[in-house]
C-alpha cells in the first residue's frame, strides 16, 4: 500500500506537505536495529500520536483535524522488538477501512489525535473539545470509546475528556480540565482514579468559550488558562445551508460562550463538515487574558483571577506553590488563529515564568528563553511541585525544527543540541533512570525524521548532556505530530 499525499508535493498547505503529509500505511516490523546502546531497565513502549487524515482533506485542512495515528516502538532487555503504528478506529475510520465499528460512539466521536497515554492498565488516545477517549490494546489496535467506566458524561453539551491531564506523582490519579464549545461558558475540572473511574469533578465558569488545550497543577492548586482564543460561529457554520445559516448563527451568537446550545443545533453542527472544513477557534481580542487559581479542594466559586497582557499558550511546563505565590512556566504565543487559521505559527513561542502573587492579586510575567520553541516536558515525578530542568524542541519558522533544548530554571542558562542537517525533531519526553540521584539522570526520548532518508527514527538523549544514547530505526515515517509518553511495562505511572 503506497502513500496518496507524496510528502513532497507542493501543496498550498504547509500543514499536508514535507513531514506534515499522512502516512497511507499500517506497518508492524520486529527485531528492529539499533544504533548505540539502549539502557537494560527499559522495560516499555514509547507511545506518540498525531493528525493522520484517512482521504485528501483539503488545501484549507487545519492541522489539528486529521484523524490520529497512534506510533508505537516495544523496548524490552536493550532490544527495539517491534514499532507499529495503527488509526485510532472511530466509527467513521472503520467505515471508511471496510471494518466493523468498535463500541458505541457517541454524537462527537471522532479518532483521537492528540495525546496517547497509559493509565490504570489502558492504553488511551486522547483529544479535546468534547469527544471520548479511544482505549487501545497493548498492540495499539482499538478497543473502543472509553467512558471511564460510564462515569464520563457523554451527551451532547457535557464536558467529554481531555488532551492533557496531569499525573499527581503522590497519588497516581489523573487531573484535568476538560472544555468544548456546547457547554457555554463553563468548563470542568475532574480527578480521574485509580480505579479508572471519575470520582471528582467541578465545573467552573469563564469568560466566554475559550480553547484550554491545557492547564497546570500544583501540590495545592488548580491553575486555569482563560485566553483570547475562543469559538469563532462563523468558522463553525461555513457548511451550514446559505438560506438558514443566519437563523444558525443567530441562534449561537445568543447561547455561545453563555449557555449550553440546544441539542437539535449541536447535531447539526456535529454531523456537519465539508472537506474545507477548518478549526473554528479564532483570536478574540475582546476577550479578557487571565490565569486562575482553584484549591484543589475548591469548587467554581472558589477561582481567584489573575489578569495578564494579551497572549495564548498551549502547554505548561511545569507549576509550583512558592509561599503566597503561584509559579507558572508556560510556552507563550503572542496571538493565535489571528492570521493563520490552519495551525499555530503566528510568531515565536517563547519560555516564560507567570508569578501570582495570592495577597496582592497581580500577576508578574518574566521571559526566561526567547527561542521560539513548544513541546515543553519536565520530570514528571515532580508535577506540581518545584522543578529545575525543562526541555524543549527548538521551532523553525513555526515548524520544528533539529534543536533539543535543555533549560536550568536554578542557573538561568539553556544549552542547544543540534541534531544535524535535515533532521526534524519532534516532542521528546523525560523518562528517568530508575536508581537515579539527581533530577536530570534519565533519558530523552522522542521520535525524529531524516528528510533524506524519508525514514524516522526512534532517539534517545542523555537528559543532562543531551548527547546520544541510541537510536533505534524505523521501517517507515513517523509524521509531524503531537505528544509522546513512556509506558513501562508493570506499573500505572506512564508519563503523561
């Protein structure tokens, strides 16, 4: 089975070409070569997933709409054994395959693309805005939506899940903050267990409708994000019929960012969609910036707000109780979806520090690497509580690029590994050496294309040095895509 999109057709659309372009086939190879040694307690999978449209989308596809592609690499006794890669299969994926529909999808189902993770014995892909989790089996092949256990509220005009929780590293469970454009201006902040059910969740009230990729958590603290990028009714309503599409949108200029939308309207919108269609989430520069802050133990009346300059981030670092203040360090973009509506590339995203001063009320915003960069991780053992190292990948004219960053937070200093020529790095997530002593001894691990081999490969950095541990090759490419995770084998406490 051969690619449709050719990785290096000149198509108008950054986001479908180079390394963006989908793969067209499922591979299963074993007994994979490595190059270097890898580590004898790895003991796991690395996990990544991202956007991988099943047919042409379109020269106006978002990059955030293809239907994800799960990869996946076995490492076990310092051997690669196998590296996979499948379509999460939502009812409209095994449609299109020939192949039955696994489970009972809901009115948003959609093939999760954004963030695959383990937890509490499953293999979850993730996405945001309202549709369920995928649960996957070890071997990636779908299971089926996950409704944690039927404890997931899954009608329309409720919360779904999350693309980003956060792990307590204390107590396993998993914390998120979940949104979507139905359920007005209210969002939802819930601890999944572990015993895979919910057994906590908060609603809490906005501004309006914003997009909240992902939020922060300290040992104490719930930190919100209510930036200016929110549900846009015209993006949403471009495949809405000409003669009613004002009677539409007069109906959701009154409900959005105020109240849940009418179930009739919800389907309408949920079964639409043409192969132009894009994201419809745009800039607002009416639209207040501010940084909650919700005690864990809190509920919605509880949130103090931070108001804060004009910006949007989709991903934390890390978070920290400092005494009175709260530590934030984000990637900050100076707007989004103002000028280019088919992924993030309206100027450098750049480390930055949100101080919050809880006896004053005032917020404090510092720049701590003017790099532009995205795909923050940290050691994950230490969620929520103070943290000297960051890494990073190095972007490129709004496109990663082959530079893994290292940031000490205690020195101030940052150092740069280059990869090489013709090398595109992609998110590398922390995963420490198991009788390690310090915060840094472990490795980095991350997916990394060669433009000249139109192979990728699996790498492994030293965390302290960023020098090369191994590198395990791979039978195809793995595409541009989003976030990766360490899931050891035997153990519940997967990085996320």
């Amino acid at each position: 089975m051969t690619e449709t999109i050719d990785p290096t057709t000149e198509s108008s659309n950054r986001y479908l070409r180079d390394n963006f372009a989908p793969v067209r086939e499922e591979l299963t190879a074993t007994d994979l070569t490595v190059t270097g040694r890898l580590p004898d307690h790895l003991d796991g999978r690395y996990l990544r997933i991202g956007p991988n449209p099943l047919d042409d989308p379109g020269d106006q596809h978002h990059w955030f709409l293809g239907e994800g592609m799960v990869h996946g690499v076995r490492l076990r006794d310092g051997q690669a054994q196998w590296y996979r890669n499948r379509w999460v299969r939502s009812a409209a994926v095994a449609d299109a395959l020939g192949e039955p529909q696994r489970g009972t999808p809901g009115e948003l189902d959609f093939a999760a693309n954004t963030n695959v993770l383990e937890h509490h014995g499953r293999t979850l892909a993730l996405v945001e805005a309202g549709a369920p989790p995928y649960e996957l089996t070890h071997e990636l092949e779908t299971v089926g939506p996950c409704d944690f256990g039927g404890t997931l509220p899954s009608l329309p005009g409720r919360p779904g899940y999350a693309a980003h929780p956060h792990r307590d590293p204390d107590t396993g469970e998993l914390h998120a903050l979940s949104y979507n454009w139905m359920r007005g201006n209210r969002v939802a902040y819930s601890v999944l267990g572990n015993d895979g059910r919910i057994r906590r969740s908060v609603d809490i009230e906005v501004h309006g409708s914003p997009m909240m990729h992902d939020f922060a958590l300290t040992e104490q603290h719930v930190v919100i994000l209510d930036l200016p990028v929110t549900f846009d009714i015209a993006a949403a309503t471009t495949d809405v019929p000409r003669l009613v599409r004002p009677v539409v949108r007069g109906i959701l200029n009154r409900v959005i960012g105020r109240n849940p939308l009418p179930e009739p309207v919800i389907a309408r919108i949920a079964r639409g969609g043409s192969d132009d269609a894009s994201l419809p989430y745009r800039w607002n520069p009416d639209y207040p910036a501010r940084i909650g802050i919700m005690p864990r133990d809190g509920d919605g009346a509880s949130v103090r707000w931070f108001e804060i300059a004009p910006c949007f981030v989709f991903h934390t670092l890390n978070a920290y109780d400092d005494g009175d203040t709260v530590v934030v360090d984000v990637i900050r973009h100076p707007k989004m979806f103002a000028t280019v509506m088919n992924g993030p590339n309206e100027g450098p995203a750049v480390l930055t520090r949100f101080t919050l001063d809880l006896r004053t009320g005032r917020a404090h915003e510092s720049g701590i690497d003017q790099r532009s960069q995205e795909f923050p991780r940290h050691d994950e053992r230490l969620t929520g509580r103070r943290h000297r190292y960051g890494w990073a990948v190095g972007f490129e004219d709004g496109v990663p690029g082959d530079t893994v960053l290292r940031h000490d937070l205690e020195a101030g200093t940052t150092d740069a590994r280059r990869l090489g020529p013709g090398l595109e790095a992609s998110e590398f997530c922390f995963v420490p050496h198991p009788d390690g002593t310090t915060e840094d001894d472990g490795v980095l691990m991350g997916y990394v294309h060669d433009r000249a081999e139109g192979r990728s490969q699996l790498r492994l950095l030293d965390a302290a040095t960023l020098e090369d541990v191994a590198t395990v090759h791979l039978p195809g490419r793995v595409p541009a895509g989003f976030h990766g995770n360490w899931a050891p084998e035997g153990t519940d406490l997967a990085n996320v």
